[in-house]
C-alpha cells in the first residue's frame, strides 16, 4: 500500500520547540500521507528534501489562496 495519496501537498507552520529538527514559526510542506494522518503525525519534508513524519500537534496547518501557495509549494 502506498503511503502516499495522490492529494496535493499542504503547507504548516510548525509551533513548537521541542524538536530540534524543526524550527518554531516556519513553514513546512506536508505530504499527503492518510496512514500517518490516522495516527495523528503528519509527513513533513525538510530543507535536504526528505520527508519525516512528526505529530501534527507540532504544526498548524494554513490555507491560502491558490496562486499565493502555487508559489509557495513552487520554492520548495
């Protein structure tokens, strides 16, 4: 089974410190990922461009519109 559904990806600010592999008040991608989303984590792609699965209590996730996140995913 995949991990991964073929929804698009989303955007987060992560906010929390607890972490040391997140920095509070960033914005990360989140990968769809409906297993990890059951279990309350969320799968997060980082700066090197891999993807970790963290608690979807460490971020908040944002709505923009379409052309502001078009450009946003676009820099990642």
């Amino acid at each position: 089974m995949p991990r991964q559904s073929k929804k698009k990806s989303k955007l987060a600010v992560c906010v929390t410190d607890v972490e040391p592999d997140l920095e509070k008040l960033k914005l990360y991608r989140v990968l769809p990922d409906e297993s990890a989303a059951s279990e309350h984590y969320l799968r997060v792609m980082d700066e090197s461009g891999e993807d970790y699965l963290y608690p979807a209590s460490y971020f908040v996730l944002i709505e923009l519109p379409q052309a502001a996140e078009a450009a946003l995913l676009s820099a990642f």
